[in-house]
C-alpha cells in the first residue's frame, strides 16, 4: 500500500510499536514505547506540511518542541502531551489528502497502566481518530480535508473499538492470509489537483 501511495504522490505517516522479544525476555516499556509513536508521528507530519502553512501567534511551536525534547527521558508522559500537542495542531495544518498508519496500538493497553499513562494514550488515539474541520478558504479554496486511519493490531483493542462505535472507524477482520486483499488505489480515483472537487 505504502508503495502506491508513493507512486500516486500521496503523503502517508507510519509507524509500528515494537512487539517485546519472547526470546530475550525483554519487557515492553509502554510509557517509552507510547513516546516513540507520539514524537514519530509528529516529527513525520512536520514533513507533510504545505508551503503555505503558518503557527498562530498564540502557539509557540519551540517550547513544545523543547518540552517533548526535554521531558522524554525525566517525565516521558510529560514530553508524549507535548508531541500530541503537535500532532494535533500539524493535523489542522496538513495536506488537503493525508493517510496515517499505526500497528500494535494493542501492546499499551494493559490493567496494569497507572491512571495518568491511561490517559495520555486515550489522548493519543483520539488526536488521530478526531473528524478534521475544514480549512479556512483562503488555504484551500474550501476543500475538504481528507485523514485516513489505518490501525492495525493483533488482537482486541478497547481504545480503538471506542472510536469503531462512534463510528469514526470501521472494524475488518483478517483471520487468514488469504481473506486480506491488498488496498486497490488507482490514479483514476484521485483527480488532477488542479480540476479537484469536493
């Protein structure tokens, strides 16, 4: 899929949480591994941004940036609201057409999470998950802003089931290679940008 969305000049954001080695016995960190994908996701779509794409006075891009910079090692909750501050506001800011890939959301759930981890990971979900308004006219002539969601996981996720019920994802099984057909995405579905309508 990533490949045709290269080849049809369609930007995409991704990543995949690490699954725990069995081998090695080595536990998996969900504050840390939480971190990684709020700040990967961030630092990509910084690189999504049009040309045209401009902070408002009262959002002061450095200072997140050093928040999620300084806080990753000393408070990792800290620096992970401060890149979801970044996702949110680089989402509003993005291209009119955006797709976003996210495996193994599954791994952070746990019983066993403290309150405050809970509760910057429903954040996380929700900054992805959360209907994108309408650009102002003067960015794209009042096109609409399109995000696309894939979260694929290995097993049940709460979180994301949530999102399934609000409607804003819809849930598909693949039990077996077989059943999962590739994503089909031709040129001809994407118009010119120039004759685009919405």
């Amino acid at each position: 899929m990533l490949t045709v969305l290269r080849q049809l000049h369609i930007p995409a954001v991704l990543h995949f949480i690490a699954y725990p080695h069995r081998e090695t016995g080595q536990r998996l960190d969900r504050e840390q591994e939480l971190l990684k994908a709020s700040c990967s996701l961030a630092y990509q779509l910084a690189e999504t941004l049009p040309d045209y794409a401009s902070f408002s006075a009262d959002f002061d891009f450095g200072a997140h940036m050093e928040a999620m910079q300084a806080s990753s090692e000393a408070d990792p909750i800290a620096a992970t609201n401060a890149a979801i501050d970044l996702i949110e506001k680089f989402l509003s800011m993005g291209p009119p057409l955006l797709f976003c890939l996210v495996d193994g959301i599954q791994l952070l759930e746990s019983y066993k999470n403290p309150p405050r981890l809970n509760g910057v990971l429903r954040r996380f979900v929700a900054a992805l998950c959360k209907p994108l308004q309408q650009r102002t006219s003067a960015d794209t002539g009042g096109a609409t802003r399109i995000l696309k969601v894939l979260a694929s996981t290995d097993g049940h996720c709460d979180l994301l089931q949530m999102a399934v019920k609000a409607s804003i994802l819809v849930h598909r099984d693949f039990h077996e290679e077989e059943t999962g057909e590739p994503l089909d995405i031709r040129s001809k579905d994407f118009p010119q940008q120039d004759t685009q309508e919405t």
